[in-house]
C-alpha cells in the first residue's frame, strides 16, 4: 500500500465500538456517500452529508487516491476509482454464486427464470441467473447492466429510496423507453414505487421487452441493495400465476436474506 495510507493520525485509528477503526469506517462510508450520488461529489458535499470536518475528509480522500480508489476529477471533484471494480466484480460473483441454489427454488416453483440483482450506482446489474426449463424462456445475461426505470427489479430496489433521491437518479440517467409500455416520466415512476410499497412486489409488464413480464422483490436487509425475480412469457406469467407466484418470491427473498447476514462478520 502507498505510503500515505500510514499518514492516519493515531486518533483516527483508535478502535470503535466491536473492534473497527474509526478512520476505516470513515473512508467506507465516505466511499459509499460517493456511490449513492452517483459516483462523484465534492468535498463540501461529503462534508456536509457525513458531518466530518473538511480537513479530515481531504485526508482520507487522499489516501483513497493514493491507492486507486479514488481518483481526482480535471474539475477537481472526486469520483469513485477503477480499482473498486475489480472487488465489485468479485464480491458480485460471489454473491451470485450464494444465491443460486435460492434461484433454483424459485425456478423449480413458478417453473420461469429466476435472477438476481443488485443497485450498482444508478444502474442495475444482473448478478446471478437459473433459467426456465421452458423451450420458451427468458435469458438475461449475468453482468448485464440496464437503467431501473424499466425494471421489475429496478423498482424494487428504489421502492423504499426517498423521492428526491430517485428523482436525481432519473435526472442522471433520463427514462429512454425500451418499448411503448416503458414509463418515462418521474411522476409515473414515483407512482409505480408507491404501488411496489403497498403491494409488496414490482412489476415489469412489458416495460423492458414487449411480450415479456417480471415480478420482482428485494431481498430484505441484504447488505447490498438486491432484488430477486422471475420473468417469463405474459400467456404465462397471468395476474392469476401472479397470486401464485408472489409468496414464493418473497417466501424465497426472505430465506436468501438470513442466509446472507449468515456470511457477513458477527
């Protein structure tokens, strides 16, 4: 590591609460304020989003270019580095790897395909995939990357997100349709939340590619944001299958949730 990773004041490296170090923390969750903006702020702005003093940030800010996690803006704001990418892509793996004996249930029970997903920034990334014994099924490539608004997961994920903030994602990203059904107005989308909220699960009807429908929940305290769905042909994901279906999604998303606090540090 560079040596400017050792330039922490002793202070900031002084254990808090079950053993983690205080400047550690910090720099994770300054890393994290930077993903849910988008990838890249300004040194006032984390300031004012975490409550630490500038100088402290300007520090850790530092060490996290020194090491690649970070890099400097021309404009001198800060964006998330590409050495992140490859800890992402690997913990994303893993994760994938972790869920699918829990997506093999949902194919074996709803008889569609089953994917896993994850809030990558302002996109979604498909993780994790057990395709239908159907002839005629859905495939949807694992790593895949697509914009929320058109998705079952993608409105699963920011059900539960407060309204400004989705509103600055949809500003970051636009609401290109995928087809005629896609929503492509922030009011409507906002709409669509409200119906994942009071119901429970997501629904893409064609939104992302006509003749195909989603059901969608997220996977409860999942140390990232993740969702789960089937997809399947509209003749057979009806709204009578989806009566059938939906326990079994959350029946499952709620299993897959214990299973991934099992794997994280006590």
């Amino acid at each position: 590591m560079p040596p400017s990773s050792a330039s922490t004041s002793a202070a900031e490296a002084k254990p808090q609460g079950a053993g983690g170090v205080q400047s550690l923390e910090r720099a994770f969750d300054l890393l994290e304020r930077m993903a849910d903006a988008g990838g890249e702020v300004g040194l006032s702005e984390l300031s004012s989003s975490s409550g630490l003093p500038l100088p402290t940030i300007h520090r850790l800010m530092r060490t996290l270019v020194a090491c690649g996690y970070v890099r400097q803006q021309p404009n001198r704001r800060y964006a998330l580095g590409p050495r992140l990418i490859r800890l992402g892509e690997s913990a994303s793996r893993l994760l994938g790897t972790w869920a699918r004996p829990y997506l093999a249930r949902l194919v074996e029970e709803t008889g569609e395909t089953a994917n896993m997903a994850l809030l990558d920034g302002d996109e979604i990334v498909y993780v994790a995939q057990v395709p239908s014994r159907h002839a005629v099924r859905m495939f949807t490539e694992v790593g895949r990357r697509v914009l929320p608004h058109s998705t079952g997961v993608g409105k699963a994920l920011l059900a539960n997100h407060p309204p400004e903030e989705v509103r600055a994602l949809l500003g970051r990203t636009g609401m290109p349709a995928a087809t005629e059904k896609t929503i492509t107005d922030p009011d409507g989308f906002l709409e669509a939340l409200a119906d994942v909220r009071r119901l429970g699960y997501a629904v893409d009807d064609n939104e992302q590619e006509i003749g195909v429908r989603c059901l969608a929940v997220p996977v409860p305290n999942s140390p990232t944001s993740a969702a789960i769905s089937i997809s399947g042909p509209t003749g057979r994901v009806t709204e009578a299958a989806t009566d059938k279906i939906v326990p079994v999604l959350q029946e499952v998303a709620a299993q897959l949730s214990v299973a991934l606090a099992s794997q994280s540090p006590a």
